[in-house]
C-alpha cells in the first residue's frame, strides 16, 4: 500500500503529500559552520510527509515505519525526544505566531536510513517544510525553509548544525552537485554525469550516541580558533577567513587540538576547491585522491572517525575499482562514500560486506546512489 492508501485507511480521507531526499556530501565536511564549501547533492532515498486537516484542534501523527502514533495540542511546539520534534520545530519556525491555525493529521514514511549520515531528519524537516508552504500559502523560498529546517535542528533537536543537509534537500538537482558558498549561501550546479561510475554507499552501521555532543564541540573548537586568529587580525570572522600561515603564524597562541580543529578545515576547504577543479577537467582520478585526503584529515585532524569508518576507507583503498572514498556527514559512523567503476559495483559491494563482517561482525548495508531532484509536493506515489 502506498502512502497515500495508508492515509485514506488511517485517518479516513485524502491527503496532500510532500518528498524530500536525504543528500550525499562528494566532499568538504564540517566546512558549513565554518562558513566555507560543501558539495552535496540530493539523492533517490526520500522521505515523505502526508497530511490533512481535522476537526479536533489537534495535531496527530503516525509513522508508519516506527509503527508510533502521538497527539500534541496546538498550543504544545516545544521540543520533545524522537521525531516529532522535527514537526514541531518547523511548525514553531515558519507558521505565523508558531502555531498551526487548525488540527491536523500527519503521517510519515521514508527510506533514508537513519543515524547513516544520509540526513533523514534534515529531509524530513524539508518535506515539512514545503508542505506547510504549500497548504497555507505562506510565501517562502526554499532557502527560507532550509534555513528554517536548520534553526529546528538547533533549537528542537540540540544539533548547532549547519546549513548543508537542508540547503541540499530543498535545492537538489537530478545529475548535478551543487557547490554552495555558506557565507553568501549563492550556489552554483556542478554536472556529475560520469556513466562509468556509481556512488556506492557502505553502511559502517555504527551511529555513535555521542555525535551530537562532540559536533557541537568541534563548532566550538573552531570558535575557540577563530578568537585567536581575531586577536592579531580583527577581520577575520570565521575559519573563512584565514589562511594557513596565519594560523601557523598563531599555533603557539592556541590549544594544540583548536589547531588541528582549525587546520583541517582549511585544508578541507582549499581541497573542495581543488576538487571542483579536477570535475570540470573530469579528472575522477585526482578527484578521489582528495577524498581519501578529506578521510585521513577528519580521523586524525578533526577526530570525527572511527575505527569502522577508518577500517572501512583503508581497505576499499586497496580495492582497484575505487577512484576515492571517505566518511561522510557529521562523523562518528555513518556512511562511507565511494566512487566505484560501474562494472565492478556489485563485486566491490560484495567484497567490503564480506570483509567487514569477519571484522566486526556485522554486515555493512550498501546503497548504490543516484543525484536526484530536491524536495516536491505531491509526485512519487509511495
Ligand atoms: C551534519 C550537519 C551538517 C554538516 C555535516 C558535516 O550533517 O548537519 O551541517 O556540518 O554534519 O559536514
């Protein structure tokens, strides 16, 4: 049964229905708080928010891959534990006076995975988003949402996340990347048309309980970095700004860890420039070299590793087949993204999942990817 269907069953009527899509990060990781690059792009794993207006003056949902159902009163938009906090937080954001005018009936479905680095929750903020634009006419633009899909992650779920994984839901482009700007928030659409190649997935199935604790440590981290380098040089106002002699110039000014912090961004931000250069030449072959760069720096620079994600990279290094690979996303687990010769896609998977689980004991979930349009409001019937 599709989503609409289930609706129609759960609740007793028609539905509007709006998609947004988890998102892939080619490279350039912890560079959005620091105001600098990122290239994601949307991708074919979505998820899903159907919705309704009821007569009860209260807000219901469902979802029905948790199989959980919960009823806030209108007047309820503060943060809560689990999912809906994401609904609540992008009702408190983008409705007027923070509340919804009438009840409604919400149900919720998806397959981006979740805790995987993939965005499930930025997507689901997204479809919200849209939805609520749509049904009451509220004007916004897509980054409007994304930015409001941003302030419910910080503030209803704690994460002082940045702008990245709503920016790409919203703005996807089937085909495309998209190298955004953090400081203007200006983008621009990079064609990733390589037919020999697929964007494979490895699932280290670790999603590590304290992720959020240390991101918001690491944004600090490079806050911390940012006082020093203002100290000698009152114009620079984030990690944007500085270059790498300068932050050598300060090293002795600074923890030891606030430099490694700082140096890794800027490295992974020249690379993500570097690496932009090499898609324009289609050279995927120096394009990889940056990712597995990009790894080695957030392992041993900004600490976002594990031993899974660095197992993982290590030995798909090994494997031919692959042009480049790194953890991707906020880090502590998640999903390694790898570029992999299309003819050799389903060897490599085979081989990783085989490998990893004499390791770890576990067998690593793989996702072949496509770069897919953001998010929509009623199309793809689930
Ligand atoms: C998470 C955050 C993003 C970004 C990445 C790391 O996905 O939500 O804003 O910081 O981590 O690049």
């Amino acid at each position: 049964m599709n989503i609409r269907q289930q609706f129609q069953q759960y609740f007793g009527k028609e539905c509007r229905i709006a998609e947004a899509p988890g998102r892939v990060n080619l490279i350039g990781e912890h560079t959005d708080y620091n105001q600098g690059f990122v290239l994601p792009g949307a991708i074919d794993k979505k998820i899903y928010v159907a919705l309704a207006a009821n007569a009860d003056h209260i807000l219901k949902l469902n979802a029905l891959q948790y199989n959980e159902q919960y009823s806030f009163s209108l007047d309820d938009m503060h943060p809560v534990k689990g999912w809906p906090t994401y609904l609540l937080g992008m009702i408190a954001m983008v409705m007027p006076e923070k509340r919804l005018p009438q009840g409604m009936d919400i149900m919720i479905t998806g397959n981006v995975p979740v805790g995987a680095g993939m965005s499930s929750s930025a997507a689901l903020c997204s479809a919200m988003g849209l939805a609520l634009n749509e049904i009451f006419q509220l004007g916004l633009s897509r980054m409007d949402i994304a930015l409001a899909g941003q302030k419910t992650e910080q503030q209803f779920a704690g994460l002082q996340c940045g702008i990245m994984d709503q920016f790409a839901s919203l703005h996807g482009k089937a085909g495309h990347l998209m190298k955004l700007d953090c400081r203007s928030l200006e983008y621009e659409y990079m064609p990733f048309h390589f037919p020999e190649i697929r964007i494979v997935l490895v699932n280290s199935m670790v999603s590590h309980t304290l992720a959020s604790s240390e991101y918001n440590i690491r944004r600090q981290q490079c806050e911390a970095g940012v006082k020093v380098l203002q100290k000698r040089d009152p114009s620079i106002l984030s990690l944007r700004d500085a270059d790498l002699k300068q932050l050598e110039a300060q090293r002795k000014e600074m923890d030891e860890t606030v430099f490694k912090r700082c140096r890794f961004v800027l490295e992974e931000n020249q690379r993500l420039q570097d690496a932009c250069d090499s898609l324009t030449r289609r050279n995927l072959d120096d394009f990889g070299k940056l990712m597995y760069a990009s790894h080695a720096g957030l392992s041993k620079d900004y600490e976002v590793s594990c031993p899974e994600s660095d197992y993982l990279v290590k030995t798909i290094k090994e494997i031919k087949a692959v042009k480049g690979a790194r953890q991707m996303g906020g880090g502590f687990g998640g999903c390694i993204i790898s570029l992999v010769e299309k003819n050799e896609a389903e060897t490599f998977i085979q081989a990783i999942q085989e490998k990893y689980a004499v390791e770890f004991g576990k067998r690593p979930e793989c996702y072949i990817m496509n770069i897919d349009d953001g998010a929509r409001m009623e199309s793809v019937i689930v």
